[in-house]
C-alpha cells in the first residue's frame, strides 16, 4: 500500500517539504481564527498565492493540479488558511470577471492580500441566491459561512442593483462593517458571519455574467476543499495502519485480526475511489473542459462521503485513545467534517449531479 498518488510531480515534493517544516500538526492544532502567521512565506517563499495568477501579474501561472497539491498537503499537516477561498475561488471568480485584471485584485493576492469572497447568506451555506443590495456606492446586507472570513482584507461580493447583479468589493477596515467569526467545528478555517450596513464599494463587474461566474466559483471551491479532506484522510490512514502494525493485543499486532484488516481494507478503498475522482476533477477543470463543474460535485461528494468513512474508522482502529482530545486524529476529524458542510454537501452535490444528467 505504498503512497504513490501525485498531483502535481514538481510540486508535490515541494509544498509538502515546506508545510512540514514550517507547520507542524502540533503547531496547527493550535490555530485560531486569525490569519496563520504562516500565509507571507506561503504567498512570497513558495508563491502559493498566485499559483492560478497569470506570470504578467506577478503570478506563478501555474493550474489547479499545483493549487490542488498544495491543499491536499495542508489537509495532511492539518494546516488551515486561504488557500481556497484567496488563492482558489477568488482568483478564479476575478478572472472571469476582470480578465485584465482593472482592478488589480489578482495582482494584489499574488502578493499575499487576502481577498476572500462572500457567496452565501442561507443558513446551510449552500444558496448563491443573494438579497445585499448595492445602492449610490454602498452595499446593505449579510452573509453567511465565509471562509477564511475572519482571515480576509477585502471581500468579493454578488450583490442586488437597480438593474440585475453586479460583483463588488468591499475592504474590512471600511466603516459599517462587522465581520464576526462563527463557530465551527475547525475554528482554524476562519469561518465568519459578515453584516454589511451602508459600506462603501467598487464594482467591478456587472450583469448576467457575474452569476455564470459565481456558479463557477463554487464549484472550484467544492473541489478545492475535496483536496484539503483528501489529504486530512490520508494521514488519518497512515496513522491507523502505524498503529495496527505496533499496538499489541494478546501477544499479537491487532492488525492482525481479520476484523482490523478489513477496516483498514475498506479505509484504502475509500482514499483511492476519493483519490481518483479529485485527480480527475481537478485535471477537467484545470483544462475547463465541458462538465467540469459536474465531475467537481461529484468528487466533493464522493471525498465527503470517502474521508468520513476513513477518519471514523480510523478512530475505530485506535480505540479509546482515537477519541481523545489529545490525539492528532480528532483534529483530522474535525478538519473532514468542515471540509464536507462547505461548498456544499454529499447530498446537495449528488443532487446537482443528478439534475445535470437529467435524472431529478
């Protein structure tokens, strides 16, 4: 069962060897709400943050299989930032919209801004429907489950005027904003509830156009975060297979009883289905081939589904110290379980899968 799935051979090796030098998982359990004070050297040392940034704006101009990499291997560190929502989701959602990049958004998140974007205000986190209004320069309204909410400088926001939808950007620091974090069972991701009243915004696109876009977005972001659970089941699996080789139980490894080996059979099985269906939904989507956005709902919904299974068995494995808080699984735990409500769940992605082949 050696470890031979890659996404990107360059890159692999080098995310993984940085994020395991300079984030422990010890360090990451840590992690609060704030912007891990590991985000400069990721966007300036490595260049994460403008891994989908064209070179001419001071990008890496690289795909998503290096975006994806990286993720899945913060998954496995256990190490929480905006790697999706900044260097994912809103990089890809300005580019459809400001494809010069006029407004020097890209430009900026190559250089480490945190530009997040705020897509959803229903209380499952999974509408695109928005009610903030934008009105003589200024938006009113609320917005729910942001990720890296509580890490951003600026939001991109889908917003109601007078003549269809437009997209907006509005900084944190502007008056008549409240960005509150919201509890989460990874209070690391920085998820935040965000209330808007009379703040100050520039347009930056308008038109039907934005909601295409925002579509899109999400999609990526259902991906993106599959990457991160990819990575949080991985090493919940290295972790029960080291544990069934050395934890003895009358006289003999437990996994060599019949019952663990089947565990740990069907937690591979999971991982590689899981493997296969991200790496194949990143590789469409890297080329935006036709379907993309269906083949991405279907990876978010089996790596849900995939990773849970792997993370409780793992806990399974271990018996009573995988439920302790000490452990490093529960914080893996934890991570998959976020990573499986955000962008959408099992269940609302299967549902779209369904509708988009015609059969709901």
């Amino acid at each position: 069962m050696s470890d031979r799935f890659v996404l990107s051979a360059e890159f692999d090796p080098v995310i993984a060897r940085y994020l395991r030098q300079q984030a422990s998982v010890e360090r990451n359990r840590a992690q609060g709400a704030d912007l891990p004070e590991l985000w400069p050297g990721l966007a300036h040392e490595v260049g994460v943050a403008g891994l989908l940034v064209p070179e001419h704006l001071s990008g890496q101009g690289a795909g998503l299989m290096e975006l994806g990499s990286a993720l899945r291997e913060a998954g496995r560190q256990g190490w929480s930032g905006p790697l999706a929502a900044t260097a994912g989701v809103a990089v890809h959602l300005l580019a459809a919209v400001d494809p010069d990049d006029d407004g020097g958004l890209r430009s900026a998140i190559a250089q480490g801004r945190v530009v997040v974007p705020a897509l959803t205000e229903d209380r499952r986190g999974e509408s695109l429907q928005t009610t903030v209004r934008y009105d003589d320069e200024a938006v009113r309204g609320r917005r729910t489950f942001v990720d890296s909410g509580t890490h951003a400088t600026d939001f991109l926001l889908p917003v109601r005027t007078g003549d269809g939808t437009a997209l907006v950007v509005v900084e944190r620091a502007s008056a008549g904003m409240a960005v509150r974090p919201q509890q989460a069972v990874d209070p690391g991701r920085g998820l935040a509830t965000i209330e808007l009243a009379g703040v100050p915004a520039r347009v930056l696109a308008r038109g039907p156009q934005v909601d295409d876009a925002v579509a899109e977005a999400w999609s990526l972001g259902a991906l993106l975060v599959a990457a991160d659970a990819v990575g949080a089941a991985e090493r919940a699996f290295e972790l029960a297979r080291a544990y069934a080789d050395t934890r003895r139980q009358f006289g003999r490894p437990i996994g060599s009883f019949q019952v663990v080996k089947h565990k740990l059979v069907d937690m591979y099985v999971e991982l590689e289905l899981s493997r296969s269906a991200l790496r194949e939904a990143l590789r469409l989507a890297d080329a935006r081939l036709p379907g993309w956005p269906e083949a991405a709902a279907a990876a978010k919904s089996v790596v849900g589904d995939g990773s849970t299974h792997v993370l409780r068995e793992a806990i399974q494995v271990h018996g009573g110290i995988g439920f302790t808080w000490e452990h490093e699984l529960t914080h893996h735990f934890r991570r998959v379980m976020a990573c499986r409500a955000l962008y959408g769940t099992p269940v609302s992605h299967r549902r779209r899968v369904a509708t988009a082949r015609g059969l709901a």
